[in-house]
C-alpha cells in the first residue's frame, strides 16, 4: 500500500512567506504623505497588513530606483542578480532609502 500524493500547496499559499511578514507594531498613515520623483531610491519592506499590491517575498530588503510614479503605485528598478526587474507596487510596500 502506497501514500497517497500530495498535490497542491499543502501548506498554504504563503506559507514561506509568513516569516518575512510578520510586524508587531501598527503602521502610521505618514508613509502615505510622502512624495517619490522619478530617480528616488527606495527600500522594499512588506507590509502584511496590506494585501494589494503584494510584492514577491524575494524582493523584501532590496533597494530599487523609481521609474514611474502614478496615484496609488510605484514602477521601480531592482536589481536582481545581474538582471534588473521592473517592480510594481503601492505605496504601502517601500520607504526611502537611507532615512
């Protein structure tokens, strides 16, 4: 008699990533007001509370230049490996580099 094999994410979806988005404290709205120009650098940092707009657990911690800036996202550059990879995200998601 055989196991029976498991098909699909048996763990959950995010299961690797529950690690890398767990926060203890609440957020503030100030990262909201602040204003990103094309150029900025910016630091990556999940926020778990904010589902939309989710980048890969991959890119948590890097560094990416600002492409586009729209109303709610953010284009950036990043740099993985030796390929720079376009990122789109909200707001919720970076902070500035180096503040």
């Amino acid at each position: 008699m055989t196991t029976k094999k498991p098909r699909g994410r048996s763990h959950g979806f995010m299961h690797k990533a529950r690690s890398v988005m767990t926060k203890d404290a609440d957020r503030g709205v100030s990262f909201l007001l602040r204003e990103y120009k094309v150029g900025d650098k910016v630091l990556v940092i999940i926020d778990p509370s904010q589902h939309k707009g989710l980048p890969h657990r991959r890119y948590h911690g890097k560094v990416g230049t600002v492409n586009e800036v729209g109303r709610r996202t953010v284009k950036l550059a990043v740099k993985l490996g030796n390929k720079t990879k376009t990122l789109i995200t909200r707001l919720d998601h970076i902070k500035p580099f180096g503040v």
